[in-house]
C-alpha cells in the first residue's frame, strides 16, 4: 500500500474478494445471471484501465458499487435502445408486407363492387376498375387518359366516395362492416 491510499492490487483484490455480493447485487437488478456476469465483467475491466486512487480498502467498494450502478444505466438504455430500434424494424416489416388476402371475401365482395361499378359514371367506373380491382399505379393510369397524375387521384377519390353510396344504398349496413356477412340482392339475385 502506498502513503497515498490503496495500491491497485489491494484494490482489485478487495474487489474480488466482494465478487458474489457484486454479482448477486445485479442479478438481482437484471433478471439473469448471464446478464449480470457480463456487466460485473466489463466493470471489473474499466476499474484495471483506469484505476481510481481511494485512501482506504471500504472506499473500493462503495466506489465499485457506484460503477456498477452506472454500468446498470448503460445496460438499461442500451436494451431500451435495441427494443425500440426491434419494434421500429417490425412496425415497417409489416408495414411493407402484403396483407393475408382472403378469397372467400374477396370473392363476395368483388362480385358485390363489380356489380354495382356498372351504376356509377363511367370514368368512376374505369379508375375503380383500374386501381382497386386490377392494381394499377395512379401515374400509369393518368398518363394513359391523358390526365395529370393529382387530377386522377381526385377522381379516384370522387369515385370512392360513389361506390361508397352506391353500396350503402344497396348493401345497408353491411358495406360499413366490410360486407363480411353479405346478404344483399343486386340485379335480384343473392350475391
């Protein structure tokens, strides 16, 4: 021991002496014990980098309790920081994927639109037809009417909105629930 305080092996003895209640005081913070290692570890790797100079042995360990508290911070806004950058990462991988498509559904309710296109104007009719049922793209349709791209969206908007009354009119209350127990008559015949 030198005249200024404890020596740096006095220290990491004394340290080590106090392993179990380190390792037990994170445990208990953590959940798991392989988490808990793994932080005790890296704590006990910065106090040999970068010693501290205490004046006496009890100094270390509340010293140590300290770091550990610290590392207990680090470990926690790190974890925070992956679940979040995990739930992002999930929230756009769903974002992006197709929707489960449902054919009996999409059979009723098709049969129900595709009915009912032939009541609306015809270039409600074409755009609906065009976007809904077969995919296109709002650019390739508008440039192959000769329309820019921000009229066709309004028409696809305009003829939305019809389809919508037409299936009210038509459907009641069952175009309001997704026509997912359809019991409307168009042309009268059941759909």
């Amino acid at each position: 021991m030198s005249e200024s305080g404890v020596t740096k092996s006095r220290a990491l003895s004394t340290l080590l002496d106090n392993h179990r209640q380190f390792l037990s005081f994170l445990e208990r913070r953590v959940g798991t014990k392989a988490d808990a290692e793994d932080i005790l570890q890296a704590a006990f790797v910065k106090m040999t980098e970068n010693p501290v100079s205490l004046r006496d042995e009890e100094r270390v360990v509340a010293w140590f309790y300290q770091v550990l508290r610290n590392a207990l911070s680090d470990h926690y806004r790190r974890r925070d920081a992956e679940y979040r950058a995990h739930r992002m990462a999930a929230h756009a991988a769903q974002a992006f994927s197709a929707p489960e498509s449902d054919p009996e559904l999409e059979g009723r309710v098709c049969r129900c639109v595709t009915s009912l296109l032939g009541t609306l104007k015809r270039e409600y009719a074409d755009i609906l037809d065009a976007v809904e049922l077969r995919g296109g793209k709002i650019a390739d349709i508008a440039a192959r009417a000769g329309i820019s791209a921000g009229t066709a969206r309004v028409q696809l908007h305009r003829a939305r909105r019809a389809l919508r009354r037409q299936l009210e009119r038509t459907c009641g209350t069952w175009a309001r629930y997704g026509c997912a127990h359809c019991t409307c008559r168009v042309d009268g015949r059941r759909i």
